[in-house]
C-alpha cells in the first residue's frame, strides 16, 4: 500500500483516539473537581520515565505562572496508547501508595462517599457513551442517512448450503426478524439472524415463518463463510472477463446474461454457484443471452487448474435503490441516539464470542482498528467510526477488570455490600493482576495483527 494512503490511516486513527482518551479522562476529571477531589495528574498518553509535554516544565511555567501553584499537571505522555488522571488518595495504574500511609485529607478519592466514588469512576465510560451519541446525532442532522429496503431488492437474497438446511430458499426476502419489522438490508442482518428465533420472509408473495436453531447461530462462524450465509441475490449478468482466461476466450463478454450452465438454468449468480458445484469436468456448456441484441448463444467453456472461467458478475447495488433520510434538527437527536444505542447493544452482545477461539484469533490492536478507517479523508466515515470507537472504549473500561474503570466498579459494590473497603495490599494486587491481564491481551492483539498484516 501507498507510503501516503497509510500516513492518512495513521492521522485518522491518531485524532480518533486523542479526541477520545481526552474526553474519556476528561469525565474522570469532571465528576472529580465537581466533588472537590484532587486531580494530581491529567495525561494525554502515558508517560513511563519521560513526558513530551508537562505544565510543570519550567519553560512552560516561566510563561505561564499560574501553574505553578495550580494542583493539576496537565501533560501530554509519549506512548499513544490511552491516557489517565492520576486522583488523590486512589490506587490507580501509577501504584502509588505512598499517600495512603498518611491520614486521609478531605479532598481525597477514598474520602467521598460511594455514590461519590461510583460517578468518578464510571464518569468517564458515560462521557463515551455520550459522545457516541452526540456524534452519531450531529452525523444524523449533517449527512441524513441512506438505507437499502427490502423491497427494492428485486430478487431478495440468496442464501448458502447451511442457510438452505435451515428452511430458506434462494428469492426468500427477510421482512420480520422475531415479529420486528425489517428496515432495510445491511451488514447487521447476519447478526439479527444469529439471535433470532424465527425469521418471517416473503416467498412467492407468501409469507413463510422459518424457525431458527434454540441456542442460536455463532455471528463469527456466519461472518466467514463461503459462500455467504446471506447475500443479495444478483441476476448472473457479466461485468467483466479476465483477458485470457477461458471466459474471455470462449466469447464471453460483459453485459452478457448467462442463462444455464450444463442445461441447468442459472439466472442469479446462486444458481450459477450451486450449478458449478455439481460440475465434474474440466469444461461447462454456457447458454448466455448477449448484451447487444439479447441473441442466445450456446459456447463451450472450459476451466483452468482452480476450476476459474474468468468471470466478474455486475454489482446487483445501485445508487437508485437506496432511499435517502434527511433528519431536521429536533429528528437528528433521538435517530442519533437510537443509532448509538443500536450499536452499545450489539456489541456487548458479540463481547461473548472473545472468549471463543475464533474470538480470540480476532482481537486486533491498533493495527486492525488502523485499517478500518478508508485511505481518503472521509468526514462522514471519520465521525462514524470515532463514535462506534468511542462505544467500544466506554464497554471495554466498563468490563470487571482490575485496573480498569469496572474494576474499581466492583471494589465499590464490594464495600458497599460489606461495609468496608478491601485492604491495600489486596488492592495494590488487584493492580497488578489487571495490569497484567491488560498486557497479555494487548500482545495477543499484536500479535494476530502481525500474523494478518505482516507474515
């Protein structure tokens, strides 16, 4: 890839995450200044031995006086990787305990009440959550949004061998999932499918209920099948030919529609992929309707070593089948936060597949977050990924780990329901042990990302 087309990657990733981890440590330092809390430190990225940046430079104090009495040193740290607020009287990431040796102050962590502690804590993961949905809302009101329906699929779906087993059938058009109505076609159909209990479709002009699997379909097996578990059922007319593949040498050319394959008809292209399966020879029989004059020609096509004629089908979506919505002001706000909160569940909903050994083998760092972002400045992308971005750090610093926002969580439920804190050391451990598990999972994210990325 292009030197350049990476640099944009890099940047997009780079403000996504500076934007975030700010806003993220920004409600820790929020809810902490409003309760009267101290906040030692506010860092942009972590700063182990060296900072890039700190207020409590002296250049940056002989300018700015202020700060030298101010309470917080505001920086900005060298390894891009998050951020953090380091609050009085907490044993936080830094593992400072020197402080809980002496007698608590009034404006420090551990001497707030629980509900005081609590908003602290989790202020950060609600900012995230609010952000995602402020910005899916501005996304909503600035852009609108475009859908596919159903019902402009002229040919509904196509579906694959497992799918068949189940009940559907190549034409079928999914209308309700579990009673609610479709909206439109989209990627997030194969996971409303996984979850389903029963699917409605439209066979025929019928509607036909077909009963899904009790224990449900795994979203991470329907994702990498091939062929698809669920497409858009595409007429078989020619795109494309490779040049001197055995398509283009038999005649084949694009806009030509192929009719049967070995006399077994073929007017979508999973007819054509379920007659190919069938074929045992090195050659097939083509009946194909010509693009110019719709003439039917009979040709002989013969197969190469991966059993491949050379042929590219035409793109079944078109601009003219999605339906655009603009959405005033006042329409924006609750579109954006359905939009977001669509987005919250589903993902809790798929965190069960990461401790599956698919989910695992998908975890990706930054690398993998890196390449989601398109290799052109996209405003409408950007904003929408660093909003769905932005749910994945608010349920991720939510999970029950030590170290992170949830694990501080538990310690509060904990000594609300005991009546008592847990002690230091038990703390300090918890500390390490959430650090640790921190560390194994950010080199197995590393790790899969050089496997798919590099060897």
């Amino acid at each position: 890839m292009d030197i350049s087309l990476i640099a944009i990657k890099a940047l997009q990733l780079i403000c996504c995450f500076s934007l975030l981890v700010l806003l993220h440590e920004g409600g820790h330092f929020f809810f902490a200044k409003l309760f009267g809390v101290k906040v030692e430190k506010f860092y942009m990225f972590f700063n182990p031995k060296f900072h890039l940046f700190s207020t409590r430079d002296k250049w940056f104090t002989r300018l700015f006086p202020y700060f030298k009495d101010n309470e917080t040193e505001y920086g900005i740290g060298w390894i891009p990787l998050g951020g953090y607020v380091k609050i009085a009287g907490m044993v936080d990431e830094s593992m400072d305990t020197e402080q809980l040796k002496q007698p608590a102050r009034p404006d420090e962590f551990r001497s707030q009440s629980i509900p005081k502690r609590f908003m602290i804590m989790v202020g950060g993961v609600l900012v995230n959550v609010i952000t995602a949905f402020v910005i899916y809302s501005i996304v909503m009101f600035t852009w609108g949004k475009d859908i596919l329906p159903m019902r402009n699929l002229p040919n509904g779906l196509a579906f694959n061998a497992q799918a068949e087993q189940l009940g559907f059938r190549d034409g079928d058009t999914p209308i309700r999932v579990d009673g609610k109505d479709i909206e439109s076609y989209s990627p997030a159909l194969l996971r409303d499918f996984s979850n389903a209990k029963e699917v409605t479709v439209l066979r025929q002009g019928q509607e036909v209920d077909i009963k899904m699997p009790e224990d449900g379909l795994n979203l991470l097996e329907l994702t990498e099948m091939n062929p698809a578990f669920i497409d858009i059922n595409a007429l078989s007319v020619v795109d494309s030919v490779i040049p001197e593949m055995p398509a283009a040498l038999a005649g084949i050319a694009k806009g030509d529609h192929v009719l049967s394959l070995n006399g077994v008809a073929t007017p979508t292209t999973a007819d054509f992929f379920s007659a190919m399966e069938k074929v045992t020879g090195d050659e097939v029989t083509l009946v194909v309707s010509r693009a110019e004059g719709g003439a039917q020609d009979t040709l002989s096509v013969g197969l190469n070593a991966n059993r491949k004629m050379g042929l590219y089908w035409k793109n079944p979506i078109t601009a003219e089948m999605f339906d655009h919505i603009d959405y005033g002001f006042f329409q924006s706000i609750p579109a954006g936060i359905a939009s977001g909160w669509n987005k919250l569940t589903s993902y809790v909903s798929d965190l069960k597949y990461l401790f599956s050994k698919k989910g695992a083998q998908s975890v990706g760092s930054f690398i993998t977050i890196g390449s989601i972002f398109p290799s052109t400045w996209d405003w409408q992308m950007f904003w929408n990924l660093t909003a769905f971005i932005s749910i994945i750090l608010a349920v991720m610093n939510i999970l029950p780990i030590p170290g992170l926002d949830g694990g501080h969580v538990m310690l509060l439920l904990y000594e609300a329901v005991t009546g008592h804190e847990p002690g230091e050391k038990v703390m300090v451990w918890l500390e390490y042990i959430g650090m640790g598990l921190l560390i194994a999972l950010m080199v197995l994210a590393l790790g899969n990302d050089l496997l798919r990325f590099v060897f």
